[in-house]
C-alpha cells in the first residue's frame, strides 16, 4: 500500500511555503494561542507542536480553533495512537522522529500527510518504498549535516527533505540552500525563556528576521 498522492502533494506544498517550520513545546496550555499568534504576526503559519508535554494536545487544539491563520502539525509522533490523535485534532500533518512500520501502515492507510525522520539510506528506502518521497532528516546535524543530506541525494534524487536538529539561525540558510532541502525545523524561533515570560514580541521579531532572510 502507497500513500495516495495527494496527501504527499499536501505535505510538500505545505513545507515548500513554509521554509521554516517552529517546533513547539509548550509547557502550558495558556501560552499556546498568544505563541502561535506571535509566530503568524512574524509571517510564520506552519507550527509543529510536539508531544513533549502534558499540554501538548489540548495546546495544538486551541491553536486550531483559535488561530485560524495557522497550519498546525502535530510532532514528535511515536506510534499509531499518537498518529491518530495528530488526525482526530484535526492537524494538518504529523512529523515522527523516525519511521517503524505501524506509523507508515497507518498514515499510508488514512491518506494523511505525514513526515517520517530518516538519518541512513536503509531508513529511507523503507520509508520511499510507501511512496513517499519528503521525509525529515534527523538528526541533520550529528547524521552528517550537509555532506550527509549531499551524498543521499545522488542515489535519491527525488526525495526531499525537512532537516531538523542543530539547526539554528545561524545556519538555516545555508541548509536552505540545498536542492533537496524544501523547509528546515527547529527550535530557534521559541526560545523557552521568552515563551515562559511571555515575550511574544521578540517572538515575531525573531520571526521576521527568519522570512527576511528567506526573502534574500
């Protein structure tokens, strides 16, 4: 079974707009509506929120009906339970650290844009092998940064990527910059400290900064 191909459409579309993809975790559940209003002021709408907290689900709910601007995807999926909860919360896509094969079965059978992690070659053609062709590539940094994703590309030369880990201001245009790269994630955009102070004016300026750069 493949993933149908419009659901893989649906992810590549949403990632290639994006550019940038802020990985969330949010500690408390009145911080999630003013943080994701902070990000889309700055010109950033596709959030990943992780399942790294108690909050996280109910977080990832008010943003959807609360922040009508935002596309939400649910991260940090381990299994199918965590899957279907990223559906039923009415998100946009889910994103897995990794790939086992009960994620695949099941984002495969629902249609659903799902972004699988991948840091070897057999890792990714278990994964192309469902039919889809845009995984994440995790840990960027520690599975090899650059050279890594650059030698994957030549037997792959379809597939493209969503790097994450390690990945930082300083360095998100550079990653950019491969042909096989269509958006970067990571946590650079939401330092805890300011989520905790509720400073969401340096939020959305961090957030600028991020589309300038984009933008050349």
């Amino acid at each position: 079974m493949k993933l149908p191909a419009d659901g893989r459409q649906a992810l590549l579309e949403m990632l290639s707009a994006a550019r940038v993809i802020p990985v969330l975790t949010i500690a408390r559940v009145e911080h999630a509506v003013p943080l994701a209003r902070a990000l889309v002021a700055g010109g950033v709408r596709t959030l990943e929120v992780t399942l790294r907290t108690p909050v996280a689900a109910d977080a990832a709910k008010r943003i959807i009906a609360e922040v009508p601007d935002a596309i939400v995807g649910i991260g940090t999926v381990l299994d199918r339970d965590d899957l279907g909860a990223a559906i039923s919360l009415g998100a946009k896509f889910a994103v897995s650290p990794g790939a086992t094969p009960d994620l695949l079965e099941v984002a495969v059978g629902a249609g659903f844009p799902f972004l699988p992690g991948v840091a070897t070659a057999s890792e990714l053609m278990v994964v192309q092998s469902t039919g889809l062709t845009t995984m994440k590539f995790f840990p960027a940094e520690p599975a090899g940064g650059i050279p890594m994703l650059r030698a994957l590309a030549g037997p792959f030369p379809d597939v493209r990527f969503c790097p994450t880990g390690g990945i930082g201001e300083a360095n998100a245009a550079q990653w950019l910059a491969e042909p096989n790269v269509v958006a970067v994630g990571g946590s650079w955009l939401t330092p805890a400290s300011e989520i905790e102070a509720g400073n969401w004016g340096a939020i959305t300026a961090r957030a600028q900064r991020a589309m300038r750069m984009l933008a050349g």
